[in-house]
DNA sequence: AAAAAAT
C-alpha cells in the first residue's frame, strides 16, 4: 500500500521533471544556504579553482615511469610477465574436461539424440568433429552437405518474408537498405517510424538489426559477404550521427600494453595495418575512429590471426570495437559458410512458418541488460551495409519480440546468460555454427553466479569446442575463478594486459570526506551546487554555465535499491533533474532513465551497483559515492565511470563508521594512484591493521567491521611493487589488487589467492 | 547486507 503511493508519487515527479527540462528551461537549483562544502573541504577539487586539470599531466608521467621493457611488440625480448595458469600447461590441459576433442562427436550426437524435440530431428550437422580445423575459414564449405538425411534444394521464399524479391540479397538499390525486404516494408512502418525517433530505442525494445540486409533466403550459397550493400542514408545518420566522444587517443599511446603466448603477432598502430575489408573500413571511418586504442591496436591482430585471446582491459578502453572488428571483418570475409545451410535446412525443414532456430555465427556474452545493449549498439555500426544481422536478447524485455526479431535473422548475437538459456531451451538459438565467442566483463559476469549458465551455454550445448571455435574472454581483473574459466574456455591463447586507463588512474581526482550518515544528503547538494561554481563548468560553448548540462553529468552510487529511490525522490524535490537506475526498476524504465541521463536531460543519475560496470557513458564528470561499497573491486568499477579514455574525472566518497571494511583497501588505492590521503583515513587504515589483537572490542567500527575480518591477514604494502599480491582475501574474491606501486599501469589483474601456491615464490614477471 | 540475472 505504502509502496503504491510512493511509486505513484516517484512516477508523477518523474514526469514534472521531464517537462522542466524539455523544454529547455533553466532548472531551479536550490541556492546552498550555508558553504558547508568551502569551509568544511576547502581542499575539494569542487571548490579549488581548476578542477582537477592540474592532474593533466601526472597520467603522462605515470606511464613515462612504466619503464615496460617493451620493444614495442607483445612478444618483446624483455623481461616477460608469464601468468600463471601459462606456466602449467600441462597441468591444465589433463585437467580440461576430458577428451572434449575427441569425444566431443558421440557427445554432441548423443545430446541431439536425447533432445529431437527441439533439435526438430536435424541431427545432421551433429558430425562436425573435423570441419573447421582452420576455425573462422570457410572450413571447407558446407559439411552438413551429403551427410545424409536432408537433401539441399533451393528453397524459394521459405518463410524469410521477402515476399516481394526473392532475391534478397540483390535487391533493387533503393530497397536494400530501407526494409527487409517488401512485406517488412509493409508491416513494419511503425516499428521504423519509432526507431527513428530519439526515444526510439526505448519503444522498440533494442532490437531490429539497424537495416542490415536481412537473412533471406537464396539459393546461390556463393554470396560475397565481404562486398558491402547499399549504403542508405538515414540508416546511416541514426547509426553514426550519434555522440562521438571526441575522445583523445593520442594521449593514450603510450598506455602499456603486454601480450604474451606463442607465436604472437605483432600489434598494429593504424586501422590500415591490417585487412579488415571493405565493409569494415568504411565503418570505421564512418564511425570517426581515426586510430586504434592502445587494447585494439593488440587485440584487433591477435583477433585476425585467429587465436584466442584473453585480455585484461577496462571497458572504456575501446574493448568493444576491438572485438567486433575483427570478428565482423573475419564474418564478412569467410561468409556465413555451414550456419546458412543449417538454417536453409531448418526452414525447409519446418516449412514456410517454422524458421525457428537462428544459427549465429558469433556470440558476444555479457553480464548486465544495459551492457548488452551498448555492445549491440555497436555492432548495428560495424554490421553496417554487411549481410551480418546483429540482435540482442536479455531479460526483462518481452521475449516474443525478441524472438520475432531473432527470426528476421541473426549471425552475432549479443546476450545476457539467462535469456540465451532460455532462449536455447525454446530451441530458438543454436550454437552449432558458432565459431566466435566474446565473454565480456567476465569477472562481472562469475561474480553475478553465471558460472552456470555460461558453462552450460559453452561446454553443454552444440557449440564447437574450443580449438575449433575462437574465443575472446575480456575482464577486468584475473582472479583464481576467470585464471580458470580461461583454461577450460581458451587453446592456446594469448594474455593481454592493458593498462589500466580509466580507473585508479590519475586522471581520476579522488577524494575522500568524513561525512556522517545524517549529513549526507546536506552534503551531496553542496556537492551539486559546488559543480555550478562560475568559470569550472562549461557548457559546449565553451561559457560558463550555470547548470551542470550534458557535458557534466553526475553519477551518484547508493548502496541499497531503496535508498536509490529516496535518494532521487529527495533530489527531485530539492529541485534537480534527477533519475534513477536500479534492478527493481523495470528494463524500460532502466534504460529510459540512462537516456536521460547520457542526452544531459537529467545530469544526475542516482544508481545502485547495476550501474557500476561497464557502461561507458561519455561526460560523467564526477562519481559521488554516497555510500562507499565495502569491496574494493566495486569502487575501481564505480570510480571508472568518469574519467573515460582521454577525460578527466572526479570521484567524491562519503566516507563514515560504516565503512570501516574498505579501509586499508582505500588507502592502498589512494596512494597506488598517488592521490592525496586524508590523515584521519591513514589512522584508520593503521587502527585496522593492528585491530587484530583487540578484535570485537573496536567499537568505532561495530557496524561495519565483521564479515571481512580476514582481510586483515595481510600486512603486505605496495612499496616492493607487487604489493598485496597473494595472501590478501584468502579464499574470497574481489580485492585483487596486484601489481600495486612501481608498475602502476597494471593494476587490478591477478589474484593469487590459493591458486598454485607455488606461484607466489615466482616473480610476476617470470623472473 | 545488497545487487544483478530467466520467468
């Protein structure tokens, strides 16, 4: 009942917020009463002059002082870092799950076997043991061919709705692009007029594969894919004209990068350095990518040459498009090969109607709904004027869309974990023809207890075995858990690690203030207020503006879904344009609140945890952790929302008793990115470290302390340059804060945590 | 203790 009215009330504040400021109208910011802010912090970068600016140069020597040994290749002559789960090979390969190469036929046969009622009898492409020893090639044509059960005939307009050219693929010029084809031309109007328009991706669900040409049906298998179509100018603006970050990258050359594995090829430092084709050019170009990220110039190589990667990079370093590249450029390249035959023989086989299983060429794993989407957004880019129909499905949308959208056609697919499981076990997807597949944000994705679901999407379904397919696994650190997943998932891979860029380093400004539970609120508006102090803020025109605008946006992090609430119910009637995101929103509401939070419309995003990873939105010029997040990890995540590649940022925490767990762990992070430490923070951090002896009678610490008790165990500093690898967190995750002070471009990568002991007497850098 | 994700 209580909960009724507040949504009720939450919903109506939301609408006046969306009138005042539609119609561009000066917000009414509430006036700070009493300068809390300037007086309590006169030290806060809010309340300085020049924000954070002098900071600009302590990134380039940061990396200047790397001193990587790098001869500029991954596999340089210098000192090598060889990560441990590279060490044992052969321990890890008896352990991988057993014989998959070989038994992986009888396996996959007795499966399709076991499972005809959806499978819908094709159990004919179950033989593919040997058929794509050149992985990624057009391995040898259509192997399913003379198999045996089904006999290949051209199919005329099977179901594929091109009703009114069954060419397909040669449609007239003018058609290529602006349908699907003639009976989407007819029905879907609506469904066009809405993606056009600047709410649309909110009414259409995300889905719709941006007019890329439709899987239609033809029965010349010969296709180029690696020709580009049509071009179709309002596709084209919708897909490009968007924000382009005007990112710096040159700034970012010389973010260190070390590849290691065999045989590993040598980085590029231009687009043009390597073939991607035609299509892939023209994208980029369109996309105005005038040179790769340091994480593209390694992976996009690697990527090419067809080995598995794993890589450690933030999102935000370019990771995205470092994949989709050149996985898009190896699909245009090689065609859609067996996966057109499967899905020709699906649709014969179900008749007109029943083109009910999609064959996707690559999948993209990912563990948050709004992550999924951005990287779906970015492939609809690079799949411009390809034959590759990108889709995406997560949860919290209407399945039946997403189907309906699947069945248009579907060669990359970019998921969440528990939507393609049940979207496997409708018998919608199969992985069968897979031979790419991305797990972004892994960590995230381990830490959410996908495990599971990942590794029944990947080991217990029809997808190709590792070896055969390709895999690219991307995290944010290197924990024991992903050290494993990459020895089940990844043949003979190369180990990427980037630099960190855009979160302890310095170009983030953090700060850290004592502030008590009951003054919060009091505080965060002097905060917001401090943001509008004359000659710190700019808008676009580059004059001084008195709001923040769409080039400051604000993200402020609350612990609890309720308090996110609160917290923007408070804002809104203190008059700021405010929203919200948490998990108990739903899915529109998420991502209609992220819209008006990137298009500037409210420049205050109030979130919980759902938005501390991976999304990348440009302009979020400061991070207010209102309530701290007792892992460490979590703050890396939040903190790396601002000061994207090539930005500045700030980071305020609210720091009180309540948050006694982070302590010593904020402290290592302060100093590792050589921030200034408040002293009250230090004593802490000492008062905690010798707690042990006095353990349970520190009041000052009741609420918080407890549960993470055995952190303490480690007294290790940062001073020798591994600091707080191994004994730290014995036996949990998060706090993987290796290579802390003299390498500080690697941080965040590796916990050692139980895993091979031995390693620990080794030097990280194989030495 | 909380959050995220399939319904």
């Amino acid at each position: 009942m209580l909960y009724g009215i507040k949504t009720r009330l939450r919903r109506v504040d939301r609408k006046r917020v969306d009138k005042i400021t539609q119609g561009g109208q000066k917000i009414p910011y509430r006036q700070t009463k009493k300068p809390f802010l300037r007086e309590t912090h006169p030290q806060h970068p809010l309340v300085m002059s020049h924000v954070a600016v002098e900071n600009a140069h302590g990134l380039d020597q940061q990396i200047a002082a790397l001193d990587l040994k790098s001869d500029g290749h991954g596999g340089g002559t210098g000192r090598r870092y060889i990560p441990p789960h590279l060490r044992n090979k052969e321990a890890s390969k008896n352990e991988s799950p057993g014989g998959w190469d070989v038994g992986r036929n009888g396996f996959v046969n007795g499966y399709h076997d076991g499972r005809d009622n959806y499978m819908n009898g094709s159990n004919t492409f179950g033989n593919r043991g040997p058929m794509r020893n050149d992985r990624g090639g057009r391995g040898g044509g259509y192997r399913g061919r003379g198999n045996g059960s089904y006999v290949i005939q051209p199919v005329q307009n099977a179901g594929f709705g091109c009703d009114k050219d069954g060419s397909g693929w040669n449609a007239p010029k003018d058609n290529a692009y602006n349908s699907f084809g003639g009976r989407s031309d007819r029905n879907k109007s609506s469904f066009y007029n809405d993606r056009g328009a600047s709410r649309g991706r909110y009414e259409r669900g995300g889905f719709c594969g941006g007019g890329n040409s439709r899987w239609v049906d033809d029965s010349r298998d010969d296709e180029d894919w690696s020709k580009p179509l049509t071009p179709n100018e309002r596709l084209e603006h919708e897909l490009f004209s968007g924000s382009n970050t005007g990112i710096n990258f040159e700034k970012y050359d010389d973010i260190p990068v070390e590849a290691t594995g065999h045989n590993c090829p040598q980085h590029i430092e231009s687009f043009h350095d390597v073939d991607m084709g035609e299509i892939i050019m023209g994208n980029i170009t369109l996309s105005r990518y005038s040179r790769p990220t340091p994480v593209q110039k390694y992976a996009i190589p690697i990527i090419k040459s067809k080995r598995d990667l794993m890589a450690c990079a933030q999102t935000g370093s370019g990771k995205t498009a470092a994949f989709l590249l050149p996985v898009l450029s190896q699909i245009y390249t090689d065609g859609p090969g067996e996966a057109l035959q499967a899905a020709k023989n699906n649709v014969q086989e179900n008749g007109r109607y029943g083109r009910r299983k999609q064959y996707p060429l690559s999948l993209v794993l990912a563990p948050t709904r709004e992550l999924a989407l951005q990287i779906y957004d970015e492939a609809r880019k690079f799949a411009y004027r390809s034959r590759v129909r990108p889709c995406v499905v997560y949860g919290g949308a209407d399945i039946g869309q997403q189907i309906r959208d699947l069945e248009r056609g579907c060669h990359l697919l970019v998921a969440t974990p528990g939507r393609l499981v049940d979207m496997m076990e409708r018998g919608k997807i199969g992985l069968d023809y897979c031979n790419y597949l991305v797990l972004d944000e892994a960590d995230r994705m381990l830490d959410m207890g996908f495990e599971p679901q990942i590794r029944r999407i990947v080991e217990q379904d029809t997808m190709p075995p590792k070896g055969l397919r390709q895999t690219m696994m991307f995290s944010a650190t290197f924990p024991k858990e992903i050290q494993i997943l990459a020895r089940d998932f990844l043949e003979d891979y190369i180990f990427l690690a980037v630099g960190r860029v855009g979160s302890t380093s310095e170009n983030i400004t953090q700060k850290v203030v004592w502030v008590e539970e009951s003054d919060k609120r009091s505080f965060l508006l002097d905060l917001l207020n401090a943001t509008v102090i004359p000659g710190e803020v700019q808008d676009s025109n580059g004059e001084n503006s008195d709001k923040p605008g769409k080039d400051s946006l604000t993200l402020v992090f609350v612990e609890t879904k309720k308090g996110a609430d609160a917290l923007e119910d408070f804002l809104y009637r203190e008059g700021y344009a405010c929203t919200s995101i948490h998990g108990d929103r739903s899915q529109r509401d998420r991502e209609e609140a992220l819209h008006q939070f990137r298009s500037g419309r409210c420049p205050i995003l109030v979130a919980t945890a759902v938005a501390a990873r991976g999304l990348d939105i440009c302009n979020v010029k400061h991070v207010i952790n209102f309530d701290l997040p007792s892992d460490i990890e979590e703050y890396v995540h939040r903190i790396g929302r601002t000061g994207r590649v090539g930005n500045l940022g700030l980071a305020t925490s609210f720091f009180n008793d309540k948050n006694g767990n982070i302590t010593k762990d904020l402290l290592d992070i302060l100093v590792e990115a050589k921030q200034e430490v408040p002293s009250w923070l230090e004593s802490l951090a000492y008062e905690h470290q010798h707690k042990g002896s006095n353990r349970g009678r520190s009041k000052r610490f009741s609420g918080g302390f407890g549960a993470r008790d055995y952190r303490q165990t480690n007294s290790s500093t940062t001073s020798g340059g591994f600091g707080n690898r191994g004994s730290r967190n014995a036996g949990g995750h998060g706090g993987s804060r290796g290579f802390g002070g003299a390498k500080g471009g690697f941080g965040n990568f590796y916990n050692n945590d139980g895993y091979g002991g031995n390693y620990s007497q080794v030097d990280w850098w194989g030495n």
